[in-house]
C-alpha cells in the first residue's frame, strides 16, 4: 500500500510483550514484527504511553474469544503518527494523537507501534502529556457507551450525548439537568469519565460511592453528593430521596461486584424505566430479577457495556466522540485520570497487572512509556 512520505525512521521490528496461550506469563520480544499499513484509513503510531486496564491481566489469564496468539495485550494508546496510508486527511505523519486499540495484534498496544483507524483517533491538546492521554480510551469508552450507546445489548442507556446536535443546530449540552444519576465507584477509571460525562449531560444531582481519600477527586470532577464506600448501599435510596424527588432514571455500576449490581438494581424504583449499567455480565441474582421484571411487564433494564469502539454496536456514538474529542479536552471539559508512570518500559506491565489484579491502585492510573523498554 502506498503511503505518505514519512520524517520518521520506522524500524521493521520492535518490542512487543506477547502471551503464548491463556494464563501463560507475559514475555518480551524484541524482534516482534512492526505493523503494516494494509487498510485504507489505517495509520501507524508510535506508541509513547499506554495505559493498564483490568481487562489486560484477565485476558492473559483467561483469554478472549477471537485473540490471536500468541498474544498482544493492551489497548489505551497515546503516541505519534509516523505513516498515514495514501488518501488519510484527518491526521497527518507528526501529529499527537491518542486512540483505543484492540485485541488483535497489529492493533494492540503493549508494542512500540501499533495500527490505528484515522477514523477513531483524535488529536491530543499540547496541555496534555502523552501519559495523561494514555489514560482516556477505554475508560472513556466504558463511561460513554454505558450512557450513551443504544438501547441493545452491549450497549447502553441510550441518553443523549452532550455533543449532540438539535435540528435546529445547537448542541444539546445539558439534556438531563436537574435529573440525579448515581456512579457506584466514581474513583475507579471510568466511574471518573462517567461523573465528568454526567456533569456535561447536566445531571445533578451526582451521587458517587468513593473511599474517602478519593472524595476530593470527584469532587474536583463534578461529583456532587461523594459517599463514603463503607456506607451500606442499602442506605443509598434514603440518601437520595433525601435529596431530591426527580426519578432515577440512570445508576451506573463501574465496580458491578454482585453487590454494587443488587444495589443499583434496588435503586431504580419499581414502576420506573430507569437503567442499571454493568461493566461487567450480570450476576445470577440480578438476572433473576430480571426475569422476575419481565413477567410483571416492568420497564427497568440492566444493560452490560462493552467499550469497544471497533465493534458496531457502539461505533456510531464512538466516531461522534472521537470527532469531538480534542475540543473536550482541550477546553478541559474531560480531564484525564491522575497518572502514575510505572517504570520499565514494556518490562513494567507484570507488576502493574499484579497491583491491579490485587486491587492496589486506587484513583489513578498506571501508564508505561513503551519506547523506554531495554531489551539487553
Ligand atoms: N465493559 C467494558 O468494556 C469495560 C471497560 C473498562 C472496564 N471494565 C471493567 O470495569 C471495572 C472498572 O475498571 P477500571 O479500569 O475503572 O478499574 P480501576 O480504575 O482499577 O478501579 C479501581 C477502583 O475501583 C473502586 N472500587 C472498587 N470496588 C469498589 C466498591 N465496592 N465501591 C466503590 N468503589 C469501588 C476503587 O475506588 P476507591 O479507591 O475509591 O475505593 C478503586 O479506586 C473493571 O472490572 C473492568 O474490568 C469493563
């Protein structure tokens, strides 16, 4: 395929951190094939920082339906375009730009270079430090496509998103204001997107369960009522009657352990249609419940999310935010998670999964700088 004249040396290999099969350890190559450019959109980033998700140490364990392996993880990516395929407009060879990635390999990004679509990329602001971006993609994907996905499984609530555009041509800013949503887990990496996208919906107001270390942080990003997460959850519906009297009509559950589930279903009142969002399947009991919805011809729903851009479920919301994305950034309308650099290069990524997989990162997330790997 032909391709636009680069200013950057591209090398024909590269470190890569692969897993032989489910549940084998992370090992690194440092003659792992750099991608090609084969699709019309496709551009090739070097990957400056990437991001540690829950999602990377559970597919190394457990693995994923459709992966190749041996296996690339990774899939938060912030780095430089280095090659553009012949017809490419929206970004060009220099351009900082940050996308989410995907399990496949040429697309994963626990690499040095990584395969994107210019499509679903968007332009990092200089305020921004490629470890900050690093932080945005899949979380911000997780936060957006529960609320503001289709109606269908895997999707979401189906609200309107604050980039949205009436017919008469205004953004729709503040669909939902003076409505209350509740985050469970509003510390976590995406219960932060999920509170500054409420913010920006005009949700308020905004219940948040946190430890109470994390209460200052989304305070700081919009949560209005931060609960101590050490509170019964069984005490949540007072808590909010007391605070207001419009329906509930969204609970997102960003920790979605069977007792956050419950809770959130418990939530949304009988008779209403409000929406429970998961970010992980329903549990057993709270399918019962469903079930147990259905045959009175109740309305409540649970919707599972899934934070994929790539998949068409969500690709319609997804290209709308990427188009809008830098813009929300760069007017500090989103704001990336707190950053912590783990060091090591690729090297990093075992301890940073260990410390996410043991529940050790709290507020904040864990970043590698691929290009500072040693492979000696
Ligand atoms: N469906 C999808 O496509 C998708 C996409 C992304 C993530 N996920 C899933 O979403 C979950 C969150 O991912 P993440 O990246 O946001 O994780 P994360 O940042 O590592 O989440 C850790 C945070 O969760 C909070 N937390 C844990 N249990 C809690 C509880 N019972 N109550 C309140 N807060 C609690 C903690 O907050 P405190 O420190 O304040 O206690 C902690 O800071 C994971 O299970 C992940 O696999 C799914």
């Amino acid at each position: 395929m032909a391709t636009s004249t680069t200013a950057f040396e591209v090398p024909s290999t590269q470190a890569a951190l692969l897993v032989a099969s489910p549940a084998q350890p992370f090992t690194l190559s440092s003659t792992h094939p750099v991608p090609t450019l084969s699709n019309p959109n496709d551009i090739l980033i070097r990957i400056e920082a990437t991001a540690i998700n829950p999602v990377d140490w559970k597919v190394q364990q457990y693995g994923l339906a459709g992966a190749e392996w041996p296996a690339i993880m990774g899939s938060d990516c912030a780095g430089v375009v280095v090659k553009v395929a012949e017809g490419v407009e929206r970004v060009k060879v220099g351009d900082r730009v940050l996308h989410q990635g995907q399990y496949v390999n040429r697309g994963a990004t626990f690499q040095q270079y990584t395969i994107a679509n210019a499509n679903l990329v968007a332009k990092i602001p200089s305020s921004l430090s490629f470890s900050q971006a690093a932080t945005i993609p899949v979380a911000l994907s997780a936060a957006a496509f529960g609320l503001y996905g289709p109606r269908v499984p895997k999707g979401g609530a189906a609200l309107l998103p604050p980039w949205h555009v009436s017919e008469s041509g205004k953004p729709v800013r503040k669909a939902y204001k003076g409505k209350p949503i509740v985050v469970l887990g509003g510390a976590s990496s995406v219960g932060q997107y999920v509170i500054q996208l409420a913010r920006l919906s005009g949700f308020a107001p905004i219940l948040t369960t946190v430890s109470p270390h994390n209460i200052p942080l989304v305070t700081s990003l919009g949560a209005t009522h931060p609960i101590p997460r050490s509170t019964p959850l069984s005490e949540l519906p007072s808590v909010l009657t007391s605070l207001t009297s419009s329906p509930l009509e969204v609970v997102y559950d960003a920790v979605s352990a069977q007792e956050t589930q419950l809770a959130g279903w418990e939530l949304l009142s009988e008779g209403s249609e409000g929406t429970l969002v998961l970010v992980l399947p329903a549990c057993d009991a709270l399918k019962q419940k469903l079930a147990e919805e259905e045959k009175k011809g109740g309305k409540r729903r649970v919707i599972s999310t899934y934070a994929t851009v790539h998949g068409p479920v969500n690709r319609e919301v997804g290209e709308e935010m990427y188009g809008v994305l830098a813009g929300l950034l760069e007017r500090g309308d989103i704001k990336p998670n707190e950053v912590e650099e783990v060091p090591g290069g690729l090297a990093g990524i075992y301890e940073a999964c260990e410390r996410m997989k043991k529940g050790l990162v709290s507020g904040r997330k864990l970043v590698v700088r691929p290009q500072e790997t040693t492979t000696e």
